[in-house]
C-alpha cells in the first residue's frame, strides 16, 4: 500500500472548498488493490482554513463514516453554513459574554461544526482508520515557530521503545493527558485566526479545560502562549511532513496550495480630495459655527429646539477646545523632541488630502508586505525545502489553485504531444479564474453565491489534481530517480486520468454534480 502526505495550505473558504475538491478527486480514484487514491493518504498536515477540511475528514473517519458521505457532508456545510454571520450577530448584539472574537468563533465552531468533539475522539480512534498521522498547525508568538496540534499512531523506535509526534513544539510541549481535552473547535480557532481579523488564542487560558479543578495543577504551571494563524511561518504545511519524513517513510507527497498566484504589482495613488480642508481652516469653520449656532439660542424658546441648538453649541465647543489643546499644548510640547527643524504651526496648514495620503500609503504598504511580501518570501523558503531536496525527487506532487488560469505557465515540463493533450480547454482556463478571484475570508457573500464560486472551487480542486496526477505520471516517463516502489499505484491510473481530463476539458463542474 502507498503512503501518501498530503498538505492543505491556508486561504480561508477558499481553501477549505478548494482542499475538499482535491480530496474528492483522490476519492473518486479506484487503485489495483481495490482501494481508493485517498485510502493512501497516511499523512495530513494542515493550515488556517485548509484545517477545517482536514479536522472534519479525520474526524469523520474516527466516526466511521464512509469518505463520501463525509466528504459531502463537508460540502453542503460549507455551501449552506453561515458561522461567521452568527458569531458576528451575537457578538456585536450583545448575546455573547465573550470579550474576544474568535473566543466567539469557537464557541460557534464547536456548535455548528464540531459539536463538541476533542482531540481524544482522535486519540482514541487513530490506530484504526487510515491515517496514521495528522497534524493541525498554528504559530506560536514568542518563539516565531509552528505550534502543531498532532495526532498519529504509535511507531516503534529501534531501541524498542515507541514514538509520536509532539503535541506543541521544542519549546512547548502539551501532555497527552491534557490534549485528549482540547476541543477541535479550538484547534481550528488557533490555526485560522489570522492577525488583523482576530485576537491570538492563549493557550492554555482560552481553552475550555483550563477551567476544570482537575486541571489546576497544570495550569499553575502553564504560561500562557500567544497562538494564531498558522500561515504566519508555514502557510503550505510542509514543515511536519518535513519532520515526519525521518519517522516514516513517504512515497508521494502532494502539496495542496490554495494560494491566488502572481498578484498585480503594488501601487498607490494620491488623492484631492478635502485638499481645501486644513486644520487652521476647519478651526474657523467651527468658530462661525459656534456662532451661527449661538445665535438661535437667543430667540428659539425653550424647549425641544432650545435643547437641540443649546447641545449643539456645547458640542462645537468642546471639539473647537479639544482640536486647540492638540494642536497648541500637545503637538507643540512634542515638537521639542523631534531631533530635526520642525514648525509645529506647519501642521495647522496641511491639507487634509496629505494627511489621507500619508495614512493610506502606510496602512496599504504595511497590509501588503505582511499579506503579500512576507507570505511570499515565507512561501519560497518552505517550498525550498522540498524542491531543493533530492530525497523528494519524483515523490511531489504541487497542486495549485492558480496553474491552470489564464495566462499561466502550465506546460513547462510537457513535451509538444503531452502539451496538446494537456492544454486546459477555455471552460477550465474560466472556471479557474473564477475560482480564483475568491478572497481570504471565513464566508461567502451574495455575489459568492450568485456566481458560483464555492463549485468553482470545488471543481478547480478536482481537475487541478487530476491534471496534475497526470503530468506527475509524463514526468516520470523521462526520469524514474528515486521512485518509490509503491508508485505503480499511481502510474496505474494513467487511462482513469487521461480520460477524467478530457472530460473535464468538455465540462469541469461534471464531479461536482454527484456530491
């Protein structure tokens, strides 16, 4: 039997349906053993919203369900839930006591969507599905490193002993006895809550079972570490198959990357607009109207009106007193200690279009070199470690998002009768696109909906993994180093994906239709 890994990156909805494809792909696979290609998948590593599909299949196995009816479970759930609008609902609306987000997020997690499942339903049941191995990842603030929820069956050690992944990292390791209580929607929650969305998680302080007595002891101990989205150090998920490689061996290794591809280049552009408005400007606006204001005061009568144009004089004051104590005490006391020629009066005169524009060119540059910049370069560097290491030679598998879109390099390693073959017919190149205009977020909008970009998604999943099953198979035709002995049960399936894709070349929705 083949051991295959697989990793699911971060990407939120987007990723969590585009993952679920991939998987029903694998699942609609029939080997020669008479298995299906995901009952070879021994490994899982996931990431953000790539958790939610992983933590729902592994679970579903634990609960015997068949891979098809848990993998349309998933999809209808994911068609058909709206968890982030009832955490924001109820948090907003003042039904929830909690004071943090994604604490609310957990709790509607474990509602909707886990119904109160841990980690221990895993423990318990790992030893008898497929998977010997699972990991959930996040990342862990003060170390700057992946913080791994695992779950794996037990491997014997050449000393005698036995072996598991660890629960946390090197420099925080979580007792199994305390992790069998950690609920799954809290995994969840701590690999998904990426910065700027959410609060961090606090580990242990935010997890249910640091309020049982029995526990006390262990949290008397504990300090408390800050956790959030896993895509910060590894949005791909390959550091743990990484590890896991020196403890089993892997014959194919497929990373599932939900990423958008090459992003437009960076730019901004200035603005007029309020170029009229200053400071010293709109102090004197607010001068006349405090007058104009006064004025009614002395001939409207008392009552409602009086009340009104009375709150209103007091209301221009105040702010008229609050914009001359920043503008004359504040800024001027500060201005001492600036360590170059600076005119505080300089400030009253400066249109508001530069202020605007000086706002905005840092808040779009900061989002954009922590969303895209560093991503990217964290993107490369991980990838690095798998494409520049000749032990993964002809044992990986990328299947992105984006490679069959319009205008990408899809056929870079095909030769000119593989090309013609191969080519992605325009109803792929367009599903591709669609699929991939869906941004990061945990919801589909109206227009999501309207457009039908959750079975794009879907359907981008499954034809990018049959496409690329397929160029895995042509490559291997021109170099067979270090092939695993088990890949005969991929190289097998050459005429199921042959004609797989030319059926998804006529309609790509078409596997998408039977779940």
């Amino acid at each position: 039997m083949a051991r295959i890994a697989i990793s699911l990156s971060g990407g939120g909805f987007r990723a969590a349906t585009f993952h679920l494809g991939a998987l029903s792909y694998l699942n609609h696979l029939r080997t020669s053993d008479g298995k299906t290609l995901l009952n070879h998948v021994r490994a899982v590593s996931t990431i953000s919203g790539g958790t939610l599909t992983g933590l729902w299949f592994i679970l579903g196995q634990c609960r015997g369900l068949s891979n098809d009816e848990n993998l349309r479970q998933l999809y209808h759930l994911l068609l058909e839930g709206d968890v982030i609008g009832r955490a924001s609902l109820e948090f907003l609306c003042g039904k929830s006591t909690n004071h943090s987000l994604i604490r609310e997020m957990v709790r509607i997690y474990d509602e909707d969507i886990f119904k109160g499942a841990t980690m221990g339903d895993l423990m318990d049941n790992i030893e008898r599905i497929d998977i010997d191995d699972f990991s959930a990842n996040a990342t862990e603030f003060s170390n700057a490193t992946e913080f791994r929820f695992q779950v794996g069956k037990e491997q014997k050690t050449e000393r005698g002993g036995s072996s598991q992944g660890i629960i946390g990292n090197a420099f925080y390791k979580i007792p199994h006895a305390i992790a069998r209580q950690i609920r799954l929607a809290e995994v969840f929650a701590a690999s998904s809550c990426f910065p700027g969305g959410f609060e961090a998680l606090f580990f242990p302080r935010d997890f249910q079972f640091s309020k049982l007595a029995e526990n006390a002891d262990y949290m008397s101990q504990a300090k408390p570490i800050a956790l959030m989205d896993g895509g910060v150090v590894d949005n791909q998920g390959i550091e743990p198959i990484n590890l896991l490689r020196k403890r089993r061996d892997i014959d194919l290794f497929i990373i599932s990357d939900a990423g958008r591809g090459q992003d437009q280049p960076y730019t901004f552009e200035e603005t007029d607009a309020l170029s009229w408005f200053t400071v010293r400007r709109c102090n004197l606006l607010l001068n006349l109207m405090v007058l104009f204001v006064a004025q009614f005061l002395l001939w409207v009568p008392r009552g409602f009106w009086f009340g009104f144009f009375l709150g209103l004089t007091i209301l221009f004051v105040l702010i008229r007193l609050v914009s001359a104590i920043a503008s004359r005490v504040y800024i001027k006391r500060r201005s001492k200690d600036v360590p170059f020629s600076f005119r505080w009066k300089g400030l009253l005169t400066i249109s508001f279009s530069k202020y605007i524009d000086l706002i905005r060119s840092r808040a779009t540059s900061m989002y954009t070199l922590s969303d895209k910049v560093f991503m990217k370069h964290i993107r490369t560097l991980n990838y690095n470690t798998i494409y520049l290491d000749e032990k993964w030679r002809n044992r990986r598998i990328m299947n992105a998002l984006y490679e069959l879109g319009t205008g990408q390099r899809w056929d870079k390693h095909l030769t000119k009768e593989e090309r013609v073959l191969m080519e992605p017919s325009e109803a792929i190149l367009a599903n591709s696109d669609l699929a991939t205009s869906m941004g990061t977020t945990l919801w589909w909008s109206d227009e999501d909906r309207r457009l039908g970009k959750p079975q794009a998604l879907m359907a981008a999943g499954q034809h990018n993994m049959c496409w690329n099953l397929l160029e895995f198979i042509y490559r291997l035709r021109r170099d067979s180093t270090n092939l695993s002995p088990e890949a005969h049960i991929i190289t097998e399936l050459q005429e199921t994906l042959e004609a797989d894709w030319q059926r998804f070349r006529e309609n790509p929705l078409w596997l998408t239709y039977n779940l």
